[in-house]
C-alpha cells in the first residue's frame, strides 16, 4: 500500500505508544533516527534504513530522506518513518508529508512523547500551572540562515512570561540567556537542564540564569532547557542536589 506513517517514539522504549508498536508491523520500510531505542525495530521483519544526524556533523540529509521516501512510496510500500520524540516538533516532518502528498500516499500519524513533557515529568513539575504559566513557549536555539537575535522576537518571548522550552539549544544556550535576559527576563528566573535524557549518563541540572550566565558550564548532546518559574517547584529546585557524574554546578536557593 501506498502509505506513509509518521511516529513519534518518545525517548525511550517505554514512552512509545501501542498505537506506533502496531503501525510498526505495517511497514514494508522503516526509516529510524539516531535517538530510536533500537529494541523497537527488532521484532519488525522490514527493511531498515538509518537516517539519523548528529549535529555538526555530515549525516543523511533531508533531501536524501525525502527521496527514500518518495522512492518507496512509488514503489507502492507502506513507509515508517519513526523519530524519537514526537514527529510534529522539530522534526520536518511537514517536508516529508509533502513528499507524501505529492506521491498520492496516504498518511498516518501517531504522536509521541516530545522531550519537553518527559523533562518535567522527571523534574515532577509541569510546564503549565495556574497563576504562574498560563502557556508554553517552544523554541530552537539553532535557526538556519538567521541570526540568533533576529531568530525570535525576544521581548514579545519574554513579556509572555510564560514557560520556555528550548530545544537544539547546545551551541547557542549562552547567547540565548543574554537575549532573554537583555529583553527582560529576570536574572533569577530558574531554569533546568536535561543531558542525555533516559541515556545512562542522563544529567539533571536545575539553577537560575545568572548562575549559569557566570559559569564555564558546557551542556552535552543532545539536551533540553526548560525556563521559567515551574522550575521552582521542581523536586531538584533546593541548595544542592545529587546528580550522576557530579556535574552540578552550584544551584539557586
């Protein structure tokens, strides 16, 4: 059949839906990113191809995963085309359903767990509460052909004064708290940090911006920041906390 299925994996094994384990067995074809638990494709009897990237470093291209995909899809096969996280975010996934369009496929898509609710789910807190966040913002910290500072409209961001989720932030995490903090954040506004998320070397780092602003602290692929006041009541939020790897740096009161 002639069919593309977009589904979002989670971050582990454990966060994939019943929904994706039953697409996957529909699949004449599996294309799978980097941060796929690997578990998940064993009992699927299908040609696998990996299309992940790292970032910074040469890699499957987007082009060169629209044209699997186009190919197949012409070939009249059922495509799976699974990515960690959920496949709406950060995951152009919009191209590819295009691809699919353009091929008269159809399409199927099963979301997923995004990064931002397993962080705060290991956080225990929430990305939203009442009278404190009334919203959610996600952001990139890695835009093509834009300048950081013209990325986003950095004030509009921080007047909201709403929870801040960054995403791909790694390279840029220092130039992104000098914008927000140059337009009005407060310095004090706590912020978390997750490494390697549900790797075995996953690190969880809770502070504030100054903190951070005044460290050398460099933050380890793949990784999420959360900012705002949620992070306050944070089970990690308190002078100091025990984290693997003793990477902590000092942590807001």
């Amino acid at each position: 059949m002639r069919k593309l299925i977009l589904i979002g994996a989670g971050l582990n094994k454990d966060l994939m839906t019943l929904k994706g384990l039953n697409k996957l067995k529909e699949a004449d074809i599996i294309l799978y990113d980097r941060l796929v638990d690997n578990s998940l494709l064993e009992a699927v009897n299908c040609e696998k191809i990996f299309v992940g990237k790292t970032p910074y470093r040469p890699g499957c291209s987007q082009c060169e995963i629209n044209s699997l995909i186009e190919r197949a899809l012409l070939e009249n096969k059922t495509v799976v085309r699974i990515k960690g996280g959920d496949s709406s975010i950060y995951s152009r996934s919009l191209e590819e359903i295009e691809v699919a369009r353009k091929c008269n496929a159809l399409i199927e898509i099963v979301p997923g767990v995004t990064a931002a609710s397993q962080f705060v789910a290991k956080l225990e807190t929430a990305l939203t509460a009442r009278g404190i966040s009334s919203g959610v913002i996600f952001i990139t910290g890695h835009k093509k052909d834009v300048e950081l500072n013209e990325a986003y409209n950095w004030k509009a961001i921080v007047d909201l004064k709403m929870t801040i989720v960054v995403y791909m932030g790694i390279k840029n995490f220092m130039k992104i708290l000098k914008l927000l903090v140059e337009n009005g954040l407060h310095e004090k506004t706590p912020i978390a940090i997750g490494e390697k998320l549900d790797f075995e070397d996953e690190n969880i780092i809770v502070s504030d911006v100054e903190n951070l602003l005044n460290s050398n602290f460099d933050i380890r692929f793949p990784a999420i920041l959360l900012i705002g006041e949620v992070v306050k009541f944070s089970k990690f939020f308190k002078n100091s906390i025990t984290i693997k790897n003793e990477r902590c740096i000092k942590c807001a009161n």
